[in-house]
C-alpha cells in the first residue's frame, strides 16, 4: 500500500466500492425476485417464463460483474460490458420516465425505492465512477490461480442466481406433487348459492390476505398474464380476507376492479389454504383440477380457462 500514490489508492477505492455495488444490487433483487419478476413482465415484451430466466441472468451478470471488479479478472471486457449495460439501462431508464409512472424500477428490489430519474442519476454516477478506472489491467495471476478463481466465480454467480431461488418452472417441478389445499373445506365453503357460478365452466380461484405483499404480486402477475392470452376477466375470481379498507385498497394496488370479489371468513381462508396464501385454484364445473401457490401459474396453461 506504500507504494500506491493517490491516484493509486483512489482507483483501488472506486474498483472496490463497484465491485460491492454490483454484489449489493444483485443480491437484492434476488431477495425480491417475484416484485422484480413482475415488474420485467410488466413491460409485456417476452412471456412469463422467459422473465424468470431473464431476471435471473441480469442478477448472474450483476454478480460476475461485482466479483470481477474486486479480484480484477478479464477487466478490460468487464469494464467495457459494465458500461455498455450501464448506457443501455439508462436509455431504458429514460424510456420508463417519459412513457411509464414507475414509483420504483427496483434497480435495489423492494429495499431501496428508486424512481426511474432517480436510476438514472444513479447510473450516471455509476457510469462516472467507470471513467475513472477506465485504465487499470487485469491483475497478473498465475495461470492456475486465475483459473480457479474465474470457475469458481462462475459456479458462486450460477448457485446464487439460478439454485437458491429457481425459476418457477423447475420449482413446480419439486412442488407439483405437494396437497396445498384443503378440498373439504373448499366445497363447503362454496357450498352457499351466492357461488353457483363455479359450478359451471372452468374458473380460476384466487385465495389472498388483503395485507399480503405475495398475494398482491401473484395477483398483479395472474391478471397480467390473463390479459396477454386474451382470456375473459369473468373466469378468474378472488377470495379476499380482511377489512374492508384493507380489501379496497387491495383492489386498487392490484388493479382488479373488473374481476369479481368475495369476502371470506378468517376461519374459512385458513382451514381452505392451510394458512399459506396467495393460493389459486383451477375449478372445472365445480370440481378442483390443480390448486398451488402463484409461482404454480404457466402463462399459457391459463388458456384452458377459455377451452371446453
């Protein structure tokens, strides 16, 4: 360190504070992965599945990012990748600003709220910070060593990105055989006339605590979804449990004014859902198909909703 001048140690500052940035954002996207999951999906640019894996890989790239950054391997391509994804998110940003009302682009997931102006001043530090270290190099690593640090890299960038959490198409897999839902209290708890409506057709239930932050995000990803394949507001109906202030407000922060709406006793919710919620249930002609959590919903399965 004695032998590092000012700029020196200023360079080794601002690598270092980047490195940790860039873990620090991936990893808190990560730990809001369904807000951010919606929030990519939202755009309506690729289908549910693919948003999975897409805001995964961002989180995979945030980290190498970060690790590379702090053990300086491959610098130079790192750099040039970090500014190249710093310009495009900003335009994007800009994009978001002038055309959306984003109250958070969840650049830190739920944690910290950034606006889309917001983002982009911090992008511009970002980009700034970047300039700065424009000119260092690659540390010279024994062959061997750099080796094993870029595979292992890669395997820690890989685990936390794509195992801790994975994508909702593998975790069905490891779920699909789980009994999440109580049936007996379920048909007794639709037993009463005012649902007759369920006993004809196809119909998808959503089970949601008016207070619970995943209950409003599979229901803003479920009607998403309907309204990508074009499929009848009338054959997806909620379940609600609160107050009533709590249950408008629910309707207004998920914008499902035009589905239909039922208030349900807390008793009733939790002997139904075994106490897990948000839960959803494929109804046909009254009888249960498929019922799971909201990571259970495939983008194009709810087309059976519409065929008979």
């Amino acid at each position: 360190m004695s032998n590092l001048n000012s700029s020196d140690v200023l360079k080794l500052v601002v690598r270092l504070l980047l490195g940790v940035f860039f873990i620090v954002t991936a990893v808190l996207k990560l730990l809001s992965i369904d807000s951010f999951e919606v929030y990519i999906y939202s755009f309506g640019i690729v289908d549910f599945v693919t948003t999975t894996f897409l805001s995964r890989l961002l989180i995979f790239i945030e980290l190498m990012i970060g690790i590379s950054l702090i053990l300086k391997i491959c610098f130079k391509q790192i750099w040039w990748l970090t500014m190249l994804m710093m310009i495009v998110f900003t335009l994007f940003l800009c994009y978001t600003a002038i055309f959306r009302n984003d109250s958070n682009c969840h650049c830190f997931g739920d944690f910290v709220e950034l606006d889309p102006m917001q983002s982009i001043i911090k992008n511009i530090i970002v980009i700034a910070l970047l300039l700065i270290i424009r000119n260092e190099r690659s540390h010279d690593y024994r062959p061997v060593l750099r080796k094993w640090l870029m595979a292992g890299s890669l395997v820690i960038a890989i685990a936390i990105s794509f195992v801790i959490l994975p994508m909702d198409v593998i975790y069905n897999k490891i779920h699909s055989e789980k009994e999440n839902v109580n049936t007996a209290a379920f048909y007794e708890s639709v037993s009463d006339t005012t649902y007759d409506c369920l006993r004809e057709g196809r119909h998808l239930i959503n089970y949601a605590l008016a207070g619970c932050k995943y209950c409003r995000l599979g229901a803003e990803k479920v009607t998403m979804m309907i309204d990508r394949q074009g499929i009848s507001h009338d054959k997806m109906k909620f379940f609600v449990g609160g107050g009533e202030a709590a249950i408008s407000h629910f309707i207004e922060r998920t914008r499902t004014s035009d589905y239909e709406h039922w208030t349900i006793p807390a008793p009733a919710f939790m002997a139904v859902t075994y106490g897990e919620f948000p839960l959803y249930i494929f109804v046909e002609d009254g009888k249960i198909v498929k019922a799971g959590d909201f990571r259970m919903i495939d983008e194009i399965e709810l087309q059976w909703l519409e065929r008979r």
